[in-house]
C-alpha cells in the first residue's frame, strides 16, 4: 500500500510502501507497523464522495477526527480500528463539527465547532478547556506528536509534497496526479 508518512511538527509528508493486513477482504490498519486508516469525508455539498488511505506517524490506539482539515474542511478520520473510526466520525457529525479523539468505544476528548464545524460559539476560557482535554486524551493515546491535530489538518492539503488525501483519493502531489492505493511491486 502506498502510505503517507507524517512527521511531528512538519508540514511536507513522504509516501512509503507497507504491506497491511488484509481481513475477509478488507484492508486493515496495522499499528504494530504505525500504520493507520484514513478517511477524508466530503461534507458540504452531499457529494457522497470520500477518499481512503493510510498513513504513519501518530501512534495511537483509537481514533482521531476533525472537520478542520485544509482545504476544505471536510471530515477527516484516522485510526486503527473501524469501531473507534465510525464513532469518531459520529460524533463530529452529530455536533456539527470540530475535533475528536476516541478509544475503546468512547470519546476521551471532544472540542465542538459548530458554526461550520471551524469556530465555537462559547467563551474562550470553555473551548480552552475542551482543547486541553483533547490534548490530554491523544497522548493517553499513545501519540507523541507536537500537535496531532494540526498535522492531520494538512493531511488532505494537495499541493504540498508527496502523497496527500483528499475525498476525491490518494494524489501524488509531486505529479499532480491521481494515484491507486494499492501498489504492485
């Protein structure tokens, strides 16, 4: 599989190749290999489009999602189970939007952004406290990251090198091209 490699506290990525486990079918995330599923969900126009991949670098049990995500701000999940992953998502839609973190089927950390799923109506002093316990639960989580938040933001940014993920798919931002997720070798 080709996988975007994301690095803490950088903005470009590199694509490497990794072989994940496949189970009745399906592709499946891999962590032992930090190797995680990700999702970019179009959430404005009810496309129904979205793209799928995987990338490295967060090292966490779970999931992560967020509706702010360059540059489109559309719903963006990353995790290692589809549990966590659907759960994530589901919160963030039933919200309407902002960033989440989830394990074992529950939410370890919530900031809501509800005026499109980008800002908050509450005090600074609330969404304050909701970003420090979101900060809190993705290091429970096993992420060592600077800010795991800002980095997945940039994950479906397109014209930043190498491999990026958007809700139309993989793109080699390199060629500026459409690319399979699977690789034959």
């Amino acid at each position: 599989m080709r996988v975007i490699e994301m690095a803490s506290g950088r903005v470009d990525d590199r694509e490497t190749r990794r072989t994940v486990p496949l189970k009745n079918g399906l592709l499946e995330s891999s962590p032992d290999q930090d190797v995680l599923k990700a999702f970019v969900f179009e959430r404005h126009h009810e496309t129904g489009t979205h793209g799928c991949g995987f990338v490295s670098g967060f090292g966490i049990t779970g999931a992560l999602a967020q509706t702010v995500a360059h540059d489109a701000h559309n719903l963006l999940v990353v995790g290692s189970n589809d549990e966590d992953m659907a759960l994530a998502a589901n919160t963030l839609v039933e919200c309407g939007g902002g960033a989440v973190a989830v394990r074992d089927g529950k939410v370890l950390g919530l900031v809501k952004l509800p005026i499109a799923g980008l800002m908050s109506d509450k005090p600074l002093e609330e969404v304050a406290l909701e970003v420090d316990g979101l900060e809190r639960a993705w290091e429970n989580m096993g992420c060592t990251m600077v800010s795991p938040f800002m980095t997945m933001a940039l994950l479906p940014l397109a014209c930043i090198p190498e491999l990026r993920l958007t809700n139309r798919g993989l793109v080699d931002c390199l060629k500026f091209e459409f690319v399979p997720l699977v690789v034959e070798e």
